[in-house]
C-alpha cells in the first residue's frame, strides 16, 4: 500500500473526466492509502467544472454531480488558514502562484508528495528545489 | 492495494475497536505478525513513532485507527490508544469518528450471505467477525470509489479542453 499522498484539482479533474491524463492519474492516485487536499480544491474543481459546462464540454447535470461528489475523492481536508502563512512565504520565495503554493505549503508540511497534472506547478516547484515533493502525472497516459 | 507485512496487527487493532487503550508486549506483537520485530523496535524510540513516511509499521496501526501513545524498551511494552479518524462527508462537511460513535451490527440483522461472506473472510484471513466486517467495508468504500470514478469516465466525451488549461487560468491570476 502507497502512503499518503496531496492530491491538487487538476490531477482530480483528471481523475473524474475523462482527459488524456485520466489512466494516469488512475494509476497515481488510486493506489494511495489516503488522500489529502486543502480546501482551495473544492474552489479550484468547482471553477473547472463551470468553464467546462459553458464550453459544452460536459453537461450541467455531470457537473454538478463532479463537485458534489468531490469529497468522496479526499480523504482529508486541510484548512487553508493553517496554510497560509507558509504558502505566502513559499509563493514569495520562489515566486510561485498564491494557489500553487497552498498545495506545496501542504505537501512541505506533512513531508508527503502532490500529484498534480499542471506541469507549469511541478517545473515551478522543481526549480525552486521542491521536487521531492512534487509528482507529475505523465502527460498523455492514456492506456 | 498491497497489503503490507504488518497488516496483520492493523487487523488485530481493528479488532480492538471496543477498548479505548490496547497495552501490548513486543512478544504478542510477534505473535500477531508472526515474525520477530527488527532490532531498532527493541532500540530506537522513532520505530514506533506516529509517522506514515516509511513506516510500514506505523500505517498499520494508523490505517486501523490507533496511534502509539507511551512507549517502555526496557519492559518491551507499547500502549496504542484510538486517534479520532477525520475524513470528509457529502458536500465536504468533516466528520469525526470517536470511540462513542462504534457500530454495532447484530448478526440477525444481515442476510446469510452477508454472514458467510463475515465468516469466509475470518477463514482465509483470521481475526475476528469485527475486524473481518472492518476489512469488508473498507473495501467496499474503495470499490464503491473505483466505480464511481468509471462512471465519471464514461458519462461524457473525451473533452477537448485541456482542464489544465483551465486550472492556470485560475493560478495565474495573481500574476496579471
């Protein structure tokens, strides 16, 4: 069994619709005995899904469904106020993105890995010497 | 998932779940897990810390529910107590399991399938009805999870859009 892992909206975007990216993030993910994300995924997942529904990407209904069934994807929750701190110091270090940060702020806490889809976040995080800390998901995995 | 070597001892505390504090001699820990513990649970005080990152050993009793609480080498002695499980519910609302809230399930309220399936799953794995109900809905919860995540899969087109594409959009706004 895999340990935890920091799950980030784009790889659970992958994970629920069906991109090229979705077996691998299958692969990555699935495995995990728990997964944690802060709260600015359900945000971040919620914004994905609406500029989706209003590309007729996917339907109202399916959309709606995705955010109402994210939680069952997350095995914990961590509160962007006990991020905050630590994501403003890291986003103004290695000048990452405010969101990007929170998810490293949290993986950088609990010494585990984000899985994420965004290459732009994990080349960012490479280069700030955070790669320990980052997992991409291969870009086209389909099986 | 692969089991690790030490889900036996996940299985025994999850066995457990009446009790609020397990006490457990270093020899009865091997006799569940049927082999010896390594040299450093008999040394080193961080084998048995609360720590998942490469501790094997840790996630069991994690995973089960239990955290280390007091620690005796000299007398190779550990105590586990229940650490409160947070997870999330529907519609993102947290949830807290404590040791009041354990359910209880009377056998003449599950069909006999149920109760053989219980009782199939005591033969080949050992343990006890309660921890064989505790691995059952465990696995239960992921399948349910796997299927879901299929059904989502297969409910639209292959999108067009690269949802990263969309993700940046959000990220990169503090950068205009």
């Amino acid at each position: 069994m895999n340990g935890e892992i920091v799950l980030d909206a784009s790889a659970a975007a992958d994970w629920l619709l069906p991109g090229p990216r979705s077996a691998g993030v299958d692969a990555f993910v699935r495995p995990s005995a728990r997964r944690i994300a802060p709260d600015l995924i359900f945000a971040e997942f919620a914004s994905v899904a609406i500029k989706l529904v209003r590309r007729n990407q996917i339907s109202r209904t399916i959309a709606h469904d995705a955010v109402r069934r994210l939680p069952r994807l997350i095995d914990e929750v961590a509160p962007l106020d006990t991020l905050a701190g630590s994501a403003y110091a890291l986003a103004e270090r290695h000048a990452f993105s405010a969101y990007d940060a929170f998810y490293l702020a949290l993986a950088l806490k609990r010494d585990l890995a984000l899985v994420t889809a965004d290459a732009k976040l994990a080349r960012s995080a490479t280069e700030g010497g955070l790669a320990r800390h980052v997992r991409l998901v291969p870009p086209e995995s389909r099986p | 998932m692969k089991p690790t070597k030490y889900e036996p001892l996940k299985r025994h505390l999850e066995g457990m779940f009446q009790h609020g504090e397990v006490r457990l001699s270093f020899q009865e820990i091997e006799r569940v897990l049927g082999f010896s513990l390594p040299r450093s649970a008999y040394e080193a005080q961080p084998w048995w810390s609360n720590t998942r990152a490469g501790h094997s050993q840790a996630v069991a009793w994690l995973d089960a529910g239990w955290r280390t609480a007091s620690l005796d080498l000299g007398a190779q002695r550990v105590s586990f107590v229940k650490a409160d499980r947070s997870g999330v519910a529907e519609e993102g609302a947290t949830f807290q399991h404590t040791d009041a809230e354990a359910i209880v399930l009377p056998p003449s309220a599950l069909h006999t399938r149920a109760l053989r399936m219980i009782d199939e799953h005591v033969a080949e794995y050992g343990g006890d009805r309660a921890s064989a109900c505790v691995a059952l809905l465990d696995q239960l919860a992921n399948d349910r999870l796997a299927a879901m995540v299929d059904w989502f899969q297969k409910a639209s087109p292959p999108l067009t859009v690269d949802v990263v594409d969309l993700i940046r959009e959000d990220r990169d706004s503090d950068e205009r």
